[in-house]
C-alpha cells in the first residue's frame, strides 16, 4: 500500500511541477505588455510626422531667404540698371553723372550690407571679383567725371570699359539669381518627391502597424480561442509560452493555468466525494449486505448459547459452519466495499493482456469443470502491452468469467477474445452461452449491490469494482446480451504506449 | 403458550427461517417459514390465516409490504412484523406502514423477536374474540 501511494503521490507531484514550469516560463520571458507596444507604435507614428513637419518648415524658411536673396539681387541689379542708364544718357546728351554715382553708391552698400548672404549664395570668389568688378565701375565713372567737357579719345576708352564692365556686373547678378531661381526649383521638387515618398513609406509603416497590431492581439485570441475549447474538452495540461516576449497575454495565460490548476484538484475533490455520496447511497446495501449475515450469525450464536445441550453435535457443527460461511459473507462485501472505495491508484506496470488472461482462467479452471463448461479461448499472439495493475486486472477478469459460468448452471461454452483496436486499446472480450440479461436489468449491471443471485451468493459488487477498476486504467467497459442467448462482456484497456 | 397460534415467517435468509422455526416453536407456536416471498403470498391466498406474519422487508421478489397487503386483504386481525435491514425505523413507522403491529431491525435477537410475536399473538387473539372470530 505505501508503494501504491508513493505512486500516485508522485504523479500528482509531476502534475503539480508541470504546472510550476509552466508558469515560471510564461514570467521568464522579458515583459513587453500590450499598452507599451502600442504606446511604442503610436510614438513611433508621432516622431515620423515631427520629422516631416520640421523637415517642411526648416524648407519653407529656406525657400523664404532664397525668396528674399532674390529680391535683394533684384534691388541690386535695379540699381545698377539705373546708374547704366544715367551713364547712357550722359554719353548721349551730356547730362550730370552724379546720379549714375549715386545709384552705384546704393549698389555697393546693397553688396556691403548682405554681403554674408551673398558670399553664402555665390561664393567667396564671385563676391569679391563682383565687388571688384563694382568698384573699377565706380573708378570708371568717377575717372570720367574728372574729364574735362567735350569729346576727347580718353572719354571714349573710358566709355569703352565703362560699357563692358556694367554689362559685367549686371550679368554676374543676373547669373547669381539664375542660380540661385534653380536651386529653389530643385528644392521644391526634391520636396515634393520627398513628400509622395514619405506617404508611401508611411503606407507600408502603417501596413506594418497594422499587421503588428494584429498579431499581437488578434492571433492571441484565436490561441486563446482554442486554448479553451481543448480545456472544454477536458485537457488540462497548462498553456505553455509561444511567443519571445510577456504581455497581458501572458497574464491571462497565468491566470488560466491557475484556474487548470485549482479545476483539476477541485475535479479530484469532486470525484473523492461523488465517490463518498455514492457509497453514501450505498449505505442502504451495505446495511443489508451486513445485517444479514451479522443477523444469520447472531441468530445461530444465540440459538447454540441458550440450548448448548439440546443439540446432537453434528448439528452444532452445521450451524458453526453456517457461522464461518456467513463471516466469510460480510468480509466478501467489506473487501468489495474497500476495493471501490480505494483512492490510490494501484501501481501500474506494464502487462501482458494473454497472461493475465490465461492466469486468471486457470484460476476458474475448477469452476469451469464443476459447472461443465467449455472455455473457447482465443488471445492473439504479440498483442501490443497494455498499462495496469496485475491483481486487479485479474479480479475484474475472475468476476467476468465468475459471472459468466453462474449464468450457464447447465453448461455451456465461455468465450475469450482479445485483439488489438486501431485507437490503442486493446478489446477483451468475454461471452458465454448462458441465460442472458433482461432489457430491465442491463442498465443496473454495474450498479453496486445489484444482484440477482440468492442472499449470500453474491454481493452485486463484482461489477461496479471492475467498472471502477477499468475506469481507473483509463479503460472502458461494455455489456451486450439477449435472453437465453448469452451475454457478451468488453473490456477496452488502453496500450501502453504514451497513456 | 396458546396452542395453535400460527405464525408465519417470510426471510429470504434461510438461516433466519431455521432459527425462527427452532425457537417459535421451541416457544409453542405452530409456524410455517418461507425463503420466497411469492410462495408465503400463494399460501396466505390459499390456506388457512396466520396470527402473526414475521416478514423481512427487502427481499427479492415480492417484499415484505407485498406480503403484508396480502395479509391486511385476507385476514384483518392478523397481526405484521416487519423486519427490516435500515437502522432508520421511525422513518419506517412515520411513512405509511399503518397496519403493522411492528418493526424489528436487524440484527435482532431471538429473544427479542419471540417476546415481539408473543405480544402480536396476544393482540391478535383479543381482535379475534372482538370480532367474535374464536381461536379454533
Ligand atoms: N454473464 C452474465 N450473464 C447473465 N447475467 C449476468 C452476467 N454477469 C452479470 N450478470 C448479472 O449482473 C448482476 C450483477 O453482477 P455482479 O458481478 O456485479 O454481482 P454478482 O455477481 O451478483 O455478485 P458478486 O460479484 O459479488 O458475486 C448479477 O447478479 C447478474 O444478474
Ligand atoms: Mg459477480
């Protein structure tokens, strides 16, 4: 007995480290919860559209001081434009050069005070060669204003260089807002590129987000979904982690494998008591299964003490023998009660289903004889091994072929089969020829303390035992009979491959 | 004791029948057992009414209320005691079973019982002359 609870002691233990196991994996998994992931897409979403919006105001400011370089080269060319054409009409019609002057005075301190803007738009060189070319303009124009009235060969060289160097400084300009009018278009078609870019890769980050979203919320739920079905069904091994990372998922997970874990030892509980509340409504039966021979024995044991004289002493014999065979009676049914009330689990071991089988026939071999009955037994060779407990394999089997050989008081034939199922059970069955069961009674086979036989003949527990029994052994057990015909017991045990 | 009481005995336990037999008519009574019920109720139909009826309650086959209607149908002033296999006799008592003259649980004693079917004898002899049946 000690084995035996060792035994089922040690598998609860397993159950139990499986369960621990479980739920140390689920919490070992670095913690990524749901509410920080989305919060890490949705910051994720926001410092994209930062960049962009900077992105297009630091643009649009570039494009304003381009916009306003512009304007100012534009100022300047204007007064260049202007001094050229005082300088024109002072060669034509003699009038005053101050104003040309002026205007260039203007010009040069437009240059002067954006210089860096300039330098920044055309570069250190071209600045100063325009500063250059600006001043010798001025030189020119102041030379000329020195120059007595009237036309000298000196006035037409300065003229001359004048020209040339006017259209100089008013190309050069032109040239600088040529250049810069194409950097300004490039910008805003590299922006706009950018911008249809952005959208598309912003589609395919939000395809992703979409599909991330899903994934981590959605496929869940379909797990959970068949997480609970296969627990609906009666499966309770706890949820394992699937997935890198621990979310609020796996606290649901936790919170269901702790859920598995109290449904199973409050299933235990349940069965322990169901069991309990059945031999609760046994009580009836034991009370008559007991009484009788305790009745029958007190009976007797007072007949003899009150007239101890008056009985011949073979017939003191008889009723002493009727006493022994009545205590054998009520130990019979304590024995039944015991074994169906047994909570252990017997050790099991891997078996061999033809020889308990052929075991337990030699076992009725007597009763077969007496009875004259004839055993057809036919256990097929290499059976695969079924997973049990010998000595209670073999009670389930004696109270068969028991049974079997009181339905067939005249004789008759006891039939044993066992083969192997293709669902990894193995089929043992036992028929006989004899009386049959009534349609009334099949049902009530299996129930404790049903019998038809004579008081102390049978205690009806032999079947509710080897149901039990099979029960146990994760077996199943059948009854198919028809009046005076026979009646044919099955019993399925499962293989002893993964059980 | 009274001659020829007659006292009935209804068990499916053949030993109880053999002792009851022995000692009631160790005590003078004249009985008649039986281990099946459906053969005590044949004889209570056919032959001539008992005083007293002893019958077990749980039996298989008739049971001992069967027996007892078939007794309370031929012969009023016979007198039923029931033996029965429950502790839980007021429960017994409170349901219907009016019409017993009482219950003895299991196990009982000799004893006991041939006080019990003395004192049923009694009230069935005093029903008898009531109803000016006469014991013949
Ligand atoms: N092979 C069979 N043929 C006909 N009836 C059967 C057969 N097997 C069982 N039964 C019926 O089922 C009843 C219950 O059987 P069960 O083995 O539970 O108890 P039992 O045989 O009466 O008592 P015990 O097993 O304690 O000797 C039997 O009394 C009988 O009526
Ligand atoms: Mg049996």
């Amino acid at each position: 007995m000690p084995e035996e609870f060792e035994q089922s002691s040690a598998i609860a233990i397993a159950k139990e480290a499986e369960a621990i196991q479980a739920q140390h994996d689920l919490l070992k998994r670095p913690r990524l919860s749901l509410r920080t992931r989305i919060t890490m897409v949705f910051v994720l979403i926001f410092v994209l559209l930062g960049i962009i919006t900077i992105a297009a105001v630091l643009f649009i400011s570039e494009v304003e001081t381009k916009q306003q370089f512009l304007e100012k080269v534009g100022n300047y060319a204007f007064e260049i434009q202007q001094a050229r054409r005082y300088e024109k009409n002072y060669f034509l019609y003699g009038s005053n050069l101050a104003d040309a002057l002026a205007n260039v005075h203007m010009a040069d301190n437009y240059l002067k005070r954006n210089g860096d803007e300039v330098k920044a738009v055309v570069g250190n060189r071209r600045y100063e060669s325009m500063k250059l070319d600006l001043n010798r303009y001025q030189a020119l124009l102041q030379k000329l204003l020195q120059e007595p009235p009237g036309d000298t060969p000196e006035k037409r060289r300065i003229e001359v260089e004048l020209r040339q160097s006017g259209t100089q400084i008013l190309h050069d300009a032109q040239e600088a807002m040529d250049e810069e009018r194409t950097t300004m278009r490039s910008m805003l078609s590299t922006y706009m590129v950018t911008a249809i870019s952005f959208l598309i890769f912003m589609f395919f980050v939000m395809a992703y987000i979409a599909g991330f979203l899903v994934r981590s919320m959605i496929r869940p739920l379909g797990r959970f979904m068949k997480y609970a079905a296969r627990i609906g069904a009666g499966d309770y091994t706890p949820i394992t982690p699937t997935r890198k990372y621990r979310d609020e998922f796996s606290n649901l997970a936790m919170a269901i494998n702790k859920m598995l874990s109290e449904l199973v030892t409050r299933q235990e509980q349940l069965m322990q008591s169901r069991k309990m509340a059945a031999v609760g409504t046994l009580t009836s039966g034991i009370a008559h299964e007991l009484n009788n021979p305790l009745n029958n024995i007190g009976l007797t044991v007072e007949a003899l003490t009150d007239g101890f004289d008056d009985y011949p002493d073979d017939e003191k014999l008889r009723m002493l023998e009727q006493v022994y065979s009545q205590v054998e009676r009520a130990s019979a049914t304590v024995k039944n009660l015991l074994d169906f009330t047994r909570k252990e689990q017997p050790a099991f071991a891997p078996l061999s289903v033809k020889e308990i089988v052929e075991t337990t026939a030699r076992l009725a071999g007597n009763e077969l004889k007496l009875a004259g009955i004839e055993l057809d037994m036919d256990v097929a060779e290499g059976l695969p091994l079924i997973k049990g407990n010998a000595r209670s394999l073999q009670q389930v089997f004696l109270n068969l072929f028991l049974n079997a050989i009181h339905a067939m008081p005249d004789g008759g034939e006891l039939i044993i089969r066992a083969e192997a199922q293709d669902d990894g059970f193995v089929r043992i069955d036992v028929g006989d020829t004899g009386q049959g069961i009534p349609a009334e009674n099949i049902d009530k086979v299996f129930d404790p303390f049903f019998t038809t036989k004579d008081p102390g003949k049978g205690t009806g527990l032999g079947l509710s035992v080897s149901h039990s029994t099979i029960e146990k052994h994760g077996g199943r057990i059948t009854v198919a009979s028809e009046v005076g015909k026979g009646t044919r017991f099955s019993v399925y045990l499962p293989t002893d491959g993964k059980g | 004791m009274k001659q020829g009481t007659r006292v009935m005995v209804v068990d499916d336990e053949s030993i109880v029948c053999e002792r009851l037999m022995k000692h009631l008519t160790g005590e003078g009574f004249e009985v008649e057992t039986f281990t099946d019920s459906a053969q005590a109720i044949e004889r209570l139909d056919s032959g001539p009414a008992f005083e007293v009826v002893v019958t077990d309650l749980k039996m298989k086959g008739p049971t001992g209320l069967d027996v007892m209607h078939h007794v309370s149908g031929n012969s009023p002033g016979t007198q039923v005691i029931i033996i029965t296999g429950y502790a839980s006799i007021e429960a017994a008592r409170e349901a219907e079973y009016t019409g017993v003259f009482d219950f003895i649980n299991k196990p009982f004693k000799l004893e006991t019982m041939a006080a019990l079917v003395k004192k049923a004898a009694k009230k069935a002899g005093k029903d008898r002359r009531f109803k000016g049946g006469g014991g013949a």
